[in-house]
C-alpha cells in the first residue's frame, strides 16, 4: 500500500484526477451521466486505487462505490468522506471527483505519518448527484442513505428509461436499498468540493468551511400548444408553445434578478416537432430554483407557477410544472465544522466560513449524520465547464487541511 508524503500525494492525486477525467461517454469531452458505461468505468478505476489504499471495495444497489478501511465492528464508529463520481455534461475535472480521490490520498499519507485511526473510514464515490439524466439530483446519496422512494425508480430520462429500468440493464435491483448505517455508527461526513464560486479566489484563500447549503427545487415545465404551418398560420391564430415557453423563461430570470441571493434557472427546453417550418405544439423546459432560506425559495416557486398559468391562459395553450426535487437549505455541523475550521487556520493561517450555492451529496446525508464541507479556490469560480482548475499548490493545501482535520479528529477520539 502506497505511504506517501504531502507533496508526493497531492501529486498523485492531480494524476488520478487527469486520469478520471479521460472515463467520459463523450470522446473529447468529460461526460459521465447515473448509471452509463463510464460511469461503470469509472467505478472499476477508482475501485483500484482504493484497493490499492487498502480499502474493502463494494459497489451498492445503485452504484455507489464504496471503500472501507476496516470491517465494521461493534464499539467502532465510522466516519465518511466521499462526494460524487458523475459529471454534468462537458464537465470539467474536480466537481465530485476531488471528494472522492483526495480521501484515499490523505490516507496513504496518515499510513506514511505510521499513524493509525482510531475509526474506521468509509470513502464514497456516490453515483448520482448532478441530476443530469433523469432531471432529479442525489439519486447516490438517496440509495446510500435510505431515502429513495418508488417516485424516485419511475423517474425517466429523455429516451424514456426509467431508473429501475436503468438499474436491471446493470444487473442492480430496482429496490430500494435500506441505509448504509445506523447515525449511531457514525461520527459524521465530510466532503471535500471545489467552491465553484469566486469568494475564496477573491480573498486570497486556498480553502474555506462550507456554513450551510442552499436549498434547491428542480422541475419539468411542459406548454401545449397547437403545431402548425409556420408559412400559412396567420399570427393572431396561432397557439404557440415555443414562444409561451420563451415568455416564461423570461419572467424567470426577471423574478430572480431582483430578489438575490435567489437564483433561477431553464437550463433545458425541447421544442416539439423541432422543425424551423413548423409552429411548436409543445415545449418541455428543466426549471432549478435555489435560496439559502426555504422560504423565499417557497414563494418563487409559487409565483412562478401563477406566472405560467396566466402566460398559458392568455395564449390559449396548455401549463404544467412538475416538482421532481426539492431540498431544504441544510446547515453544517457547528460541532466537525469548528474542528475543520481550526485545520483550515492551523493551515493556511487564516479561515472562511461561507454558503453554498450549489447543492451536494451533503444534503442528503445530513439525514443520517453531522456534515461538514471543506470548499477549495477553483480559478475564476469556473464549475460545470471544461475549464474548471485548482492549481497543484491548492490541491496540496487542501490535503494538509484534511490530514490534520483527521490527526485532530483521531486526538479527540482517543481522549
Ligand atoms: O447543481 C448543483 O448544484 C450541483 O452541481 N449538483
Ligand atoms: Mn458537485
Ligand atoms: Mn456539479
């Protein structure tokens, strides 16, 4: 099994991290959607290198990939440390993998220290976080933590498949896994993640602790209209669904843009028939809307629903919004995230405590147990985009962070 130094760690961490990124569906670009042949790829890659760290490897009943350090025992508790294997589409390098591939490496160098844990580690690939084919986040961290419902399996993707459908292609069972462990078992979960934001980059910090995490609200918004001749259809009779939808989308923006820090997004529409001679009779659009707080989140979703209704009334088509996640914002643990927090000073000199935007599997296993989120500098806050970068110099003070979170974290444990 590999001890290494810091340095030579971080450095085979930004090697694994290249060489994940090349396990794409996509040639030419990182592409890894919930349960693809490179998903399964990836999972036998990663699987590797935590056998190579001495971990027990299982893959769960959906995907999840799974490495411990030691069976589980009676009197031993367990701590977490893992994020997400799948990407958005084009994606870049580090969102997800970096929480998956920086654990194994602080391993190998806490086994160099001769420094043994008094808790067993369990590191997480979850399989499912982006939401990207089936329009419903943490569908990984859902199965691990026991919170995946029927609702969740019959969920489908653009082709119609659903996800016990997806799952039996893959020999999993479509059931509905029970959770991982007991939040007895557990000291808690910490996941590593680039901030995908630019405060940290703006202050001058490699690092900062994650206070809590926005909430978040994905739907399917479908107008109905009538197809017709684009050519012979007077204006005035048309029932237009492409341009319903184009009137929506624009009063999305509009509400958001004057209630910040709300955001609100349409990052996918489909028009039906999809011929440029021919008028849409339907358009399907994703709509993601985020707060910190529940509430604002809450009233945007209602006036956005109003909104439609009465752009669908005055168009004469049909409207309908269907929920397929919602998330309250969760706060992090006082408790691990001062203990991060004093890592992250004792590190880098000084520390940050902010809010996150963006959702992650955290969300989802805060049902189960405490949660805390290191957030590391990516250069102009670029995420979800080929471009996405963390220098090897933040990559290594990231991993100085989490050792000394562990060493501290075992002294306690000891005491
Ligand atoms: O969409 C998100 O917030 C995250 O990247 N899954
Ligand atoms: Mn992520
Ligand atoms: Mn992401």
């Amino acid at each position: 099994m590999p001890t290494s130094s810091l340095a030579q760690a971080a450095a085979a961490l930004s090697r694994r991290l290249d060489a994940l990124s090349k396990v794409s569906d996509d040639a030419g670009a990182t592409t890894r959607t919930f349960l693809s042949p490179a998903m399964r790829r990836a999972n036998a890659l990663v699987g590797g290198w935590m056998r190579e760290s001495g971990l027990d490897v299982r893959e769960d009943a959906v995907g999840n990939l799974i490495g411990r350090t030691q069976p589980q025992s009676a009197g031993v508790k367990t701590l977490l440390l893992g994020s997400h294997l799948d990407t958005v589409k084009d994606a870049g390098r580090f969102d997800g993998t970096l929480g998956v591939l920086l654990p194994l490496a602080a391993l190998d160098v806490l086994r160099g220290r001769g420094l043994s844990l008094p808790f067993a580690v369990e590191v997480l690939g979850f399989s499912e976080e982006e939401g990207v084919r089936f329009s419903s986040a943490y569908l990984g961290s859902k199965g691990y933590t026991g919170r995946l419902r029927k609702s969740d399996l019959t969920l489908s993707d653009p082709e119609g498949v659903t996800v016990a459908e997806a799952l039996k292609v893959l020999g999993f069972p479509a059931a509905l896994p029970a959770a991982a462990h007991a939040p007895s078992d557990l000291l808690g979960y910490l996941e590593v993640h680039i901030e995908q934001g630019p405060v940290l980059e703006d202050r001058g910090l490699p690092a900062g602790v994650v206070s809590a995490i926005a909430g978040q609200t994905r739907g399917k918004v479908v107008f109905t209209g009538e197809a017709g001749h684009a050519g012979a259809t007077p204006m005035g009779l048309r029932r237009d669904a492409l341009a319903g939808a184009a009137e929506f989308i624009m009063e999305v923006e509009a509400y958001a843009r004057t209630r910040t820090p709300l955001v609100a997004t349409v990052g996918r529409i489909a028009a039906h028939p999809g011929a440029s001679n021919v008028i849409a009779g339907s358009a399907e659009l994703t709509l993601d809307v985020r707060h910190p707080a529940d509430a604002p989140r809450r009233a945007a979703l209602r006036h956005l629903l109003g909104a439609g209704r009465s752009i669908a009334r005055r168009r004469r088509l049909g409207f309908s919004l269907a929920i397929t996640q919602d998330n309250g914002a969760v706060a992090c643990s006082r408790e691990l995230s001062a203990l991060l927090g004093e890592s992250v000073r004792a590190r880098q000199g000084s520390t940050l405590s902010l809010p996150s935007g963006a959702g992650h599997d955290a969300v989802i296993v805060s049902s189960l147990t405490p949660v805390a989120m290191l957030f590391v500098r990516c250069r102009r806050g670029l995420s979800h985009h080929p471009d996405e970068f963390v220098k090897k110099s933040d990559l290594k003070a990231a991993l100085g962070i989490v050792v000394d979170f562990l060493e501290r974290l075992a002294a306690r444990t000891s005491a």
